[in-house]
C-alpha cells in the first residue's frame, strides 16, 4: 500500500487536493525500510541465496522499462535491494578478506548512486542486519536514514513550507515512524507466503499508473 501511495503522490501530486498529497507521501515512508528490513529476514532464512538474487535481479529488468517510463533513467528498487542483498552476502562471506570486501561494498555502494534510494538504501539493509540481534536495533538502524534524510527535510519545511515540502517531511518523519513501530512488533513469523504476487506487482502498478498518466496526458 505504502509504495503505491508514494508512487501515485509522485505522478499525480500536482493533481491531487494539497491534504491528500502529503497523507500519500506520508504513507509512501512506510515502503523502503520494511522492504529493507524485509531482505535481511529473507536473506537470513533463505534456503538459496543465489536463487534468491535471481528472482530479484529477473524482476529487477522487467521492471526497469515501466519505471524508466515513469521516473526517467535510474534504476528501479529491485535493483538497491539487489546491490543489497549481494553486500550482505560480502560482509557475511568476505569479512576476512577485507580489501575484497571492502572493494565490493564501495563498488556497490557507488552502483547504488544511480538507482532509487541512492547509497542510503544498501545502507539501510547494512545497519539492520548489524543491529538485528540487538534490543531496538530496527530503532538503532533507523537513525541513520532518519537523521540524514528527516532533518534536511525538516529544515527545507521549515524555510518553505509548500506541500511538497511537507509531504517529503511526512514521508521521512511520520513514514519513518511507522515502518519503525511496524517493525519493532514483527514476531519474526512468516505470513502467508505471498512473495510472486508483490514481484509482480511491482511493474504492474508502475505499468498502470503510466498508463493512467497517458490516458489524462500528464
């Protein structure tokens, strides 16, 4: 739900009524760190890290065309959470190599700067699989995006407080907040397993909001 809000209040926002604007962005905070989170619990209980990349990196390429389409050349989320998924991989099979790991972390890192979530992404699945064993780690973990995201937006908010600017402020304080509170009460069980719909959702919804923008010629 999240990501749909986020990606409906990027391609429609100017649109929409100025409340409706900010409460998708604001619920668009949700997506990434759950999603973040999520690879790590998946990563950790996968039977098959290779298969695991596959199924990202296959989904990843189909849908790259419908987000180019809607958001221009960079590369989609599929992709950071690729990059991020294969850093984990580093950091829990190359740490006694530490000039090959360190190579591959700033390698993706740098890969990382031309998709959605820039570095900040790869980051993000970094700190929560390093606190994850630890009391509140998600909250430890989500310091960092929070302080280095949350206060610039604070502080643009603050000198123009435009809609825009007070939907990116929801999305980096009142999104953040609740992917925390969301994750800090995560039993650590599997739901129904679902993971073929949410692959395939992802270029669909991006494919059906282009469309949708075609069809109103925005």
């Amino acid at each position: 739900m999240g990501m749909t809000c986020n990606h409906i209040a990027n391609v429609f926002g100017s649109e929409l009524p100025g409340g409706a604007m900010v409460a998708l962005y604001s619920l668009g905070g949700l997506t990434f760190p759950i999603m973040a989170y999520l690879l790590c619990e998946g990563y950790r209980h996968t039977s098959s890290v290779r298969r695991y990349a596959e199924r990202l990196a296959v989904f990843a390429v189909v849908s790259q065309i419908p987000y180019s389409l809607l958001f221009g050349a960079t590369g989609n989320v599929l992709i950071t959470l690729l990059i991020g998924l294969g850093m984990l991989w580093l950091v829990d099979h190359q740490r006694q190599n530490l000039v090959l790991c360190a190579l591959g972390l700033l390698g993706g890192l740098a890969v990382s700067s031309f998709c959605d979530w820039g570095i900040i992404g790869p980051l993000m699945i970094l700190l929560f699989w390093h606190f994850h064993d630890r009391p509140r780690g998600v909250a430890l973990a989500m310091l960092v995006p929070f302080l280095s995201l949350g206060l610039p937006a604070l502080s643009r908010a603050v000198s123009d407080p435009a809609l825009l600017s007070l939907g990116v402020l929801g999305y980096y304080t009142v999104g953040f907040g609740l992917a925390t509170a969301l994750m800090l009460n995560y039993n650590g069980q599997r739901g129904r397993p679902l993971k073929w719909f949410f692959y395939g959702y992802y270029p669909g919804h991006l494919l059906a909001l282009w469309a949708l923008a075609q069809a109103l010629a925005l």
